[in-house]
C-alpha cells in the first residue's frame, strides 16, 4: 500500500504544485486548505508524513503540529513550510516538533529530496492500513478509530487485519477460520467466527461508517468494505 501524505497549504496553486509531484513520485496526497480542516483529514488517513504550511487560517500550523504530536508522537513526520529562514524560526520549528523544515520559495524536486530523506527515517514505523478513519498497525498490534484506541484480541486483531488486507472481497468463513486458527478443527469454528464478527462490529461501526465496515454476503461469508 503507498504511503499516505497530508499537504497543509492555504495557498491552492502551491498546494496543487507539492501533489503533482508528489503523486508523481508514487505517494498518495490528501489535501487541507486551513488548519482546522487538516485535523479532521488527519483522524480519517492517518498519514505518514504532514507537509506543513505555518501560516494557515483557523488553526496555526504551529498549533496544528502541537496537536498532531498529541495524537500519534512517534509515527507521524512533519515538513515545515514557512517564508520564515533565520536560524532560529529553523530551530524553532524543529523544537515544536517537525522532522524537518523548508523554506519558501522552494524547488519541488528538492522537496521531494526532502521527503524521501524523512521518510528512509521514518517509514518503517509507517506500516498500516487507512480505511476512512479506522487505521489498523500490524508491527505494533493497534488499533484506532480515528482518535480513539480499539481493544481487540489476538482472534479479532487477526481477523480484522486479514479482512482489511483485502476490501471489497467476499471471504468465507473456511477461509478466516484458516487464517486465525490454522491448526484447529476447521469443522466446528464456523460459529467461533461469527462471535467473532459480532465482537469487531460492535467495536469498530460508528454512526459514520456507511455502509457498515464488515458486511455479510448471505451464504458466502464476510467482507470488509471500502467505499
């Protein structure tokens, strides 16, 4: 799955500029014109990496990177962007928390450059999967719905994984059971799993997942689905 970047940028033809090539470079772009819409975006993709303007409306880029480092303070990288270029507004940004800090008006490759170099740091602890606000992180067993951290076992943390590892696709009940219990006798699960999906609806739905995350194709099995 490519790697998911939040480019906060009031400025619209700059913003357009850094996703073209972005986009360009294999990365998938998710854009916010103000800081108070950035946070939203950011709950729903969870991004590796935030490319950050400072001057923003509603919500400061400083104010925003406070609260990004809040959230999730190991995982996510953040590129400041800022007209800003004395030494000190420099150390200044990477005090609040950025990885790295770019001044405008900057080349797009060098940008880029900018990015890769974060990223080879970073990337490993980027290793998840993003569907509309439920993030799941396989190297660290975790679960978030938007903000909040999900509890799950080691079944339901498995199955949900293998769901999300491939949406839209219809898996029958043998199939999951073989894939949490592979040693078992797969002849008397079926019904395990079904507690199973039950248990991960009634912690993963919310009022907003429409249509509902794990759905139940009638004599088949279950899917995970991404709309």
């Amino acid at each position: 799955m490519k790697q998911t970047i939040l480019v906060v940028e009031d400025d619209m033809m700059i913003r357009e500029l850094i996703k073209i090539h972005l986009e360009k470079n294999d990365y998938d772009v998710v854009e916010a014109a103000d800081g108070e819409e950035a946070k939203g975006i950011f709950l729903k993709h969870h991004p590796c990496l935030v490319i950050l303007d400072l001057m923003l409306p509603k919500v400061s880029g400083e104010d925003f990177c406070a609260w990004v480092r809040a959230q999730e303070r190991n995982e996510v990288s953040i590129i400041m962007l800022s007209a800003k270029a004395k030494i000190e507004d420099k150390i200044d940004g990477l005090k609040m928390g950025a990885d790295d800090y770019v001044t405008k008006p900057f080349d797009p490759n060098e940008l880029m450059a900018h990015v890769e170099a974060v990223l080879r740091r970073t990337g490993q602890f980027c290793q998840k999967i993003v569907y509309d606000g439920l993030c799941i992180k396989p190297r660290k067993g975790e679960v978030l719905l938007y903000d909040k951290s999900i509890k799950l076992t080691k079944f339901e943390f498995n199955l949900l994984y293998f769901l999300m590892q491939n949406p839209n696709m219809v898996l029958s009940r043998e199939q999951l059971v073989m894939q949490i219990y592979p040693y078992a006798d797969h002849t008397v699960l079926d019904r395990t799993i079904d507690a199973h999906i039950k248990k991960l609806r009634e912690k993963i739905e919310d009022n907003t997942s429409k249509p509902k995350r794990i759905q139940t194709v009638r004599g088949m099995g279950y899917k995970f689905v991404n709309t």
